[in-house]
C-alpha cells in the first residue's frame, strides 16, 4: 500500500496532514512516525491530533529547519504504512529543494564549483593558484552523518567508481571514509561521505557554520580539508 497528499508550508512549528488522508488511514497512523528524504536520511517527528486534526509536531521544527523549509513551500509525503513518510519538497519556482549539499535543479553549477581554473565564476582565492579539484563546503547541522561532494568535483578527483578515499584535516586527524553513490537511487548525481566521516568530523572538531576547503591531492590520494571562514551566523527566516 501506498498513499499521499500534498501540503503548503505555514507553521515551522507544526504541520497538519491532509484531513481527507488522515480519516482514510487514521487506524494505521502512527503516534511517532519517521519523515524520509531521497538521500535516505531521517527524522523523528510525533504525529498528535489537534482540534480532530492530525500534525506533525515535535520534531517537525527540525526537520523544517535542517531543511531550510519556506512558507509557501509545497510538500510530497508518501506513506506506505509503518512509521515512514518519504518526504519531497518544492520551491516556488517549482523546483524540487533538496539540502544545500545537493545538486538542485538550477543548471547553473558553475556558480558553487571551486575547482576549476577554466570557471571564470569560481571563486578560486587569488592567492592560490593550484588547480587540484576543490570545493567549498559550510558545515550543515544535518550534515552530521554524512556530507554530499559535487558531481563536478567528484569527477575530476576520479571518485565515482571509488569505494572510499583517504580525508586528512591539515595539521590533524587522518581516516578512510567511505563513497556511497546514489545516483541509482535518486533523480540527480550524488556522492556521499559516509562511514568514517563522522568520526573524521568530531576528531578534528568540525563546526557548524564554518566553512571549509576540500581539496583532492593527486599526489597523495586525498582529499585534505582545512577552514576558510569563522562561524557564520545565519538567521532562518521560516
């Protein structure tokens, strides 16, 4: 079995279910049920009824807010029974959003790679005139578990047909991490750092908000990750 409604975004704080859906499956809802994205990653949110109505609540204000959610948004949920609701959300300009990590709709790539001397829009520090792969990645809350490399970057550091790559923090911890290519399982390319990351991310003290230089070292075989920025305070204007 497999079900879904549709929602617009109004409340950061709560969500309610389509009613229509909700008398349909109310025997089988859940009281804690689990929001799923296409990356695979997941949320726990309680379902509570309000004034006879079925929401989302606590939880669902992470979840709105790891997603960088926006009133207006419009939101896909599918539910197959259990727990899940695999989750989809779309932007006003009728784009499917996905975590900044991801590859989003928009083909203007060029404007977020840093790897290429070619790019006449990467923003390649004057100072610095390698032309190793690279990319500039501000560390995510939800990116925790895992992170998600750029199609273009992977590529030209040869990871796509890689099970895992050496990461080295300059001046600190060095592991393996393991590839997870998704592409299969998702409607656009994606890579992921996955086993080994989080161990990487805590051992060398990676903070939320900061911004930090990966870049592929041919000669080493690794990518080697140091900070560019100070934390960046960011307002969520949900």
């Amino acid at each position: 079995m497999k079900a879904s409604f549709f929602q617009i975004l109004i409340n950061p704080l709560k969500l309610r279910l389509c009613r229509n859906f909700a008398r349909k499956y109310r025997e089988i809802l859940p009281e804690n049920a689990e929001l799923r994205i296409c990356s695979g990653e997941t949320w726990d949110v309680e379902l509570t009824q309000i004034d006879g109505d079925h929401h989302f609540t606590a939880g669902w204000s992470k979840f709105a807010g790891d997603l960088e959610l926006r009133p207006t948004d419009f939101l896909v949920f599918t539910f197959g029974g259990g727990s899940t609701f695999d989750v989809s959300v779309y932007g006003n300009d009728c784009c499917e959003k996905k975590p900044l990590y991801h590859d989003s709709c928009s083909s203007d790539e060029q404007a977020f790679d840093f790897f290429s001397h070619k790019n006449k829009k990467s923003r390649i520090r004057d100072d610095d005139n390698s032309d190793n792969p690279r990319i500039e990645i501000v560390l995510k809350k939800h990116q925790n578990s895992r992170v998600t490399i750029r199609k273009h970057f992977a590529e030209a550091a040869g990871l796509t047909n890689k099970k895992k790559v050496a990461m080295e923090y300059v001046g600190g911890y060095r592991n393996d991490v393991v590839l997870d290519l998704r592409t299969k399982k998702c409607s656009f390319f994606r890579l992921d750092l996955t086993t080994g990351w989080p161990e990487f991310r805590k051992r060398n003290r990676l903070s939320v908000g900061v911004t930090y230089l990966f870049e592929f070292i041919p000669s080493k075989q690794v990518i080697q990750v140091k900070p560019i920025s100070k934390k960046i305070k960011k307002e969520m204007n949900i």
